[in-house]
C-alpha cells in the first residue's frame, strides 16, 4: 500500500511538473503586449488604388507619422494593389492578408455599399472588417470641363455628357450612372480608365467631358491649378452635408423628386461619411486593433503630420474608427425600401 501511495504520488508530482513546463512556454505568447508584437516588424498597409490619386496620397502621408506612435514603432510600409477600383483589394484583405494585425489598409468608401446593394465582385462582410479611421468624411463632386460653358444643375443634367470612369461599381461609374437612373440624365460612361491621373488627363485631352466622383479635397491637393484658373465646372455635390467652400454647388439629395428617391441617395451617401477608410481584416486580437485605431488617431493630431497635411493641401476633419463600425452597422439595418431604391438607382440596368 505505501509502495502504490509513493508511485502516485510521484506520477502526480510528474504530471504537475509537465503542466508547469507546458504553461511556462504558452505564458509569453499569451501574454505578449502590442509593443512586443509590434517592435521590429514591418507593417504593411496597402492602398486599392494605383499611385498618385487622392487614396495613395493620404495613406502615404499618414504612414510617414503613424509608427511614432504605434506601440513597439514598426516600420510601416506602403504598397498598391489595384483592381476594379479597389474592390479586389478589399476581397483580399477579407480573405487572404494575415490576420494579425501586420496588415491594413484602406480602399473606396463605395465598398460596403456595394455589399449592401448585391454587387456580385463584394466576396466580404463589411461589419466583419476592424475599422481603423479616416482621415476626413468627405465631399464627391461632378466636374465638367469648362469648354461646355454649363451654368447650372439643370442645365447640366440635360446635356448628355461623356463622363469617363474606371470601373463598374467604381464612384466615378457609379454616380453618372445614379443621374442617369433617378433624375433622366442621359450622360454616356466610358469605362477603362486605370487610376485618378487617366481620369484627369482624359478630360483635358477632350476625350471625356466630364467626371463624376472625384473629391474636393482630391481635386485641390492633386490639382489646384484646376480650380484657381476654373479648368472644370463644379455642377453638384454627392455628400450628406454641402462643404463649406461649395456652398453654391447643389448636393444632389437637393433635385431628387421625391421621398423614395432622397432615401435611397441618403444611403448611398453613407460612405461619403467614411471618407477614406482605413481598415484590418477580420478576426485581428482586439488589443491590436485598439493600438492601430489609437496609433491612427494620434497621428492625425500629430503636429508633424499636420504641417505635412498641410503642404499637401489635405483635409483632416478625422471620424474615429468606432465611428466607421456604427455607419457601416446602420447602413447595413436601413429599410428595405430604401434598399431596393437604391439598388435599382446603381444598376447599369436600370431604366
């Protein structure tokens, strides 16, 4: 009997030590701090876009500033990944990027409403995204070259207009084609167009008239001769709120005909208030995403960026990343009139 009670005790003393040693290698994992996981990485954040447009300047300015004050200072890296207007990019980070914090990035604000609408290329869950911030909510704009010596919304809405684009279900696609289906435009869109610098150049060479989904604060960062020397005409406004410089330019909930109508463009516009959003894929450790929505908003207050945001002409009016996840939740719990309106204002086939 003592014999037995000795080996148990000794095989309970073993195991003990076992569980002991297991624990000690799992303790460090569990246990690590976003500084710890951070320090010495490179961290990659990925524009949907080509270089140049409005997208690459912002996320490039803020990578510049942002690892000061990311726990443990990683490096943080910027890369294009481009492809039906950032649209593919936003399939990848849902489905492929790591999820451990080591990647985020930022692509259209069009892209939870085109989940929202049934947009077949949207192979995500915009609620599933960690929404990080942005920069500004911001104000898309129909241009017009100024050689078609328009005046006013109406008279804009009645000519029929070469609009260029980049992609279907891309914003410069999108919103010519909105008028065309809500308000009886008759604009023609010419599809192809690679990035921002293609649209702008497409323009001025008089091979489209006119782009639809550019915003103001793009246009005066990457183009500001345009607007001093009044290259292009300004006819509406797709946005939730006139920007204060623009208060002569009509927002186009402003000739929507009826309820119905205003609903569904309320909605669309719903990303106008994302701005240019930033975001991690699903499943990231709460405590990164935390660091990452905090390095953000640190470095859109930081001083050193601000003189750089300056210079570059760019817009902060900062909506925190808490903010983002609560737009794109009542986007997706709008009512299903609202939906369908807006649905049928997107579609190429409407009539």
């Amino acid at each position: 009997m003592m014999v037995r009670a000795r080996s148990k005790m000794k095989l309970s003393a073993f195991l003990i030590a076992c569980l002991t040693a297991f624990l000690s290698t799992l303790a460090p994992v569990a246990a690590q701090s976003p500084a710890d996981f951070y320090r010495g990485k490179t961290v990659s954040l990925i524009v949907g876009y080509p270089p140049g447009g409005g997208y690459d300047v912002y996320a490039r300015a803020i990578a510049r500033h942002m690892g000061r004050h990311l726990a443990g200072q990683p490096a943080i890296i910027v890369r294009n990944q481009p492809g039906a207007a950032s649209l593919a990019f936003a399939n990848e980070l849902f489905q492929i990027h790591p999820q451990d914090g080591s990647v985020f990035g930022t692509f259209a604000r069009s892209v939870p409403i085109d989940r929202l609408l049934g947009r077949p290329a949207a192979n995500f869950d915009p609620t599933k995204f960690n929404w990080i911030g942005s920069a500004n909510a911001e104000v898309s704009i129909c241009t017009v070259w100024h050689g078609l010596g328009l005046s006013s919304v109406q008279d804009f809405i009645a000519r029929p207009i070469i609009f260029g684009a980049n992609s279907a279900g891309s914003e410069s696609h999108a919103y010519p084609t909105i008028l065309n289906n809500l308000l009886g435009a008759k604009f023609k869109i010419v599809t192809g167009y690679r990035g921002t610098g293609d649209l702008m150049m497409a323009m001025e060479r008089g091979e489209t008239q006119g782009r639809c989904g550019m915003t103001w604060s793009a246009l005066k960062s990457t183009l500001p001769e345009w607007v001093r020397d009044k290259k292009v005409y300004i006819a509406l406004q797709f946005a939730v709120e006139k920007h204060p410089e623009l208060q002569d330019v009509p927002l186009v909930t402003e000739i929507a005909r009826n309820d119905l109508e205003r609903q569904a463009l309320e909605l669309i516009l719903a990303g106008q208030a994302m701005g240019r959003p930033f975001a991690a894929p699903p499943n990231v450790p709460a405590d990164l995403v935390a660091a990452l929505r905090n390095a953000f908003d640190a470095t859109l207050v930081d001083p050193q960026f601000a003189l750089e945001a300056d210079k570059q002409g760019l817009e902060i009016f900062p909506v925190s990343g808490g903010r983002l996840q609560e737009l794109v939740t009542q986007m997706f719990a709008a009512p299903v009139e609202a939906v369908e309106a807006a649905r049928k204002a997107v579609s190429e086939t409407a009539n």
